[in-house]
C-alpha cells in the first residue's frame, strides 16, 4: 500500500515544482498549505522538516528502507521523487546527466536571477519607503535574458530540455519561465522557448499542478505585511 506524501507548499514557482511532479508521478498526496505571506514558515514544528524556513517540503512515510523521510529544497525533492519511481529522469546514464546539469541550472541561475528579477522589478519599488534601483533593475533583468537565451538555444533541436524526454529538468524551469512577462522579458525573438512553454503548459498533469491551491497566490506590491516577513526579517 502506497501511503500519501505530505506536501509543505504555497502556489510560486517553487511550490509548483513538486506538485506538478507529483500529479505527473501519479502518487497520492496530502496538502499542508504554508501561507508564506503570514510567516507559517518559521512555524517550529515546519522548521523541524525545512530548517531553512524554506517551501515545499515533503515527507514521505515509504522513504528509504520503509522508514519515513522528509525533504526540503525543491531540486532535492524533485530527483527524490523521480528516483523512487524510475520515472522523469531519463532511461540512460547520459539522460540522467543532462537532466541533472539542467536542474543545477535553473537551481544555481535561472531560479535566483529571476526570483530577483521580480524582486527588484515588482517589489523593491512597492516597498515603503520604496527602492527603485535601476542597476539592479538592470542586472537581473540583463541576466534574465541573457538565461532565456541559453534555453532557447537549447531547445533549438530537441523537444525538452534534457532531450526528447519530459523531465524534472522541465518541471524545475517552467513554473519560473511562465513569468516571463513579470520578469519584463521579450519571448518575440526566442521561439523556442515560446514552444516549449506552450507544450509543458498544455500537459494535463502540468495544469493540475499549477492549480493547486491557486485561490491562495496573492500580490505581494500590495502586501507591506508580507512584504515585512519575506524581504526584511532576519533568521
């Protein structure tokens, strides 16, 4: 008998990642909503499976040597979760080498660039007193794009990023890349990319993902309480 995972979880980009994996995986799975904006992730008992005061998280009651086991980091979670099901991670050792650098990837550059992208561009201005740094707009928006390229570039000859497999690769970089327009980016001269997120997008199991929870994703520009939690408290 398959026991259900605890899912840790709030509808961003990170968040999406495992539940779009899960609904992929087909494995059943029970929702612990972590409302970020009101500071549930310095909640003890989440630190107790994210010391990192970080979401998602998981844990999994039919872990390693039927022991439960808990995770945080959502790249961790995402090679977890394909290796205990053999699926999403290629058939070769080279597929799972080129999913593996593509995950490093979004978790080493696109993610970050683009989680300060947004910040600078949306909510740096926003924030009381406001911080409308140009140079960082700049920046990450600079850096943004210059990633968007690679990936297109990527995508040039291959289905999915990994190659002509979907995989935790995809599922790691679409849920940032679909914010492309927050992002202020120009997708017009990158149709690659275009296509590519229009076929993850249009996954069934994707869409799933993507909805969980979804009533919950607020705007932080309007939110100067979470804004106090998510951008200046310290520890």
């Amino acid at each position: 008998m398959t026991h259900p995972i605890d899912l840790h979880y709030w509808p961003t980009p990170n968040g999406w990642k495992i539940s779009i994996a899960l609904e992929e995986l087909n494995l059943p799975y029970n929702l612990h909503l972590v409302n970020i904006g009101a500071g549930e992730q310095f909640e003890p008992d989440f630190l107790k499976i994210a010391p990192n005061n970080r979401m998602p998280a998981i844990v999994d009651p039919d872990g390693p040597d039927a022991a439960t086991v808990s995770l945080f980091e959502s790249g961790a979670i995402l090679q977890y979760l394909a290796r205990k099901t053999g699926k999403l991670y290629g058939e070769t050792e080279r597929d799972r080498i080129e999913v593996e650098q593509w995950l490093m990837w979004q978790m080493g550059g696109l993610g970050p660039m683009a989680g300060q992208a947004h910040h600078f561009l949306k909510y740096a201005p926003a924030m009381d007193p406001p911080n409308d740094l140009p140079y960082a707009k700049d920046r990450y928006r600079n850096e943004v794009a210059r990633l968007y390229g690679v990936l297109d570039r990527r995508l040039a000859d291959r289905e999915f990023v990994a190659g002509d497999f979907f995989s935790i690769a995809d599922i790691a970089i679409w849920p940032w890349a679909i914010l492309w327009e927050g992002q202020q980016q120009d997708l017009s001269d990158k149709p690659n990319l275009k296509r590519w997120l229009d076929t993850v997008g249009a996954r069934p199991a994707v869409i799933a993902g993507k909805a969980v929870a979804a009533e919950n994703r607020s705007n932080l520009q309007d939110d100067k309480n979470a804004q106090e939690l998510l951008f200046k408290r310290k520890g």
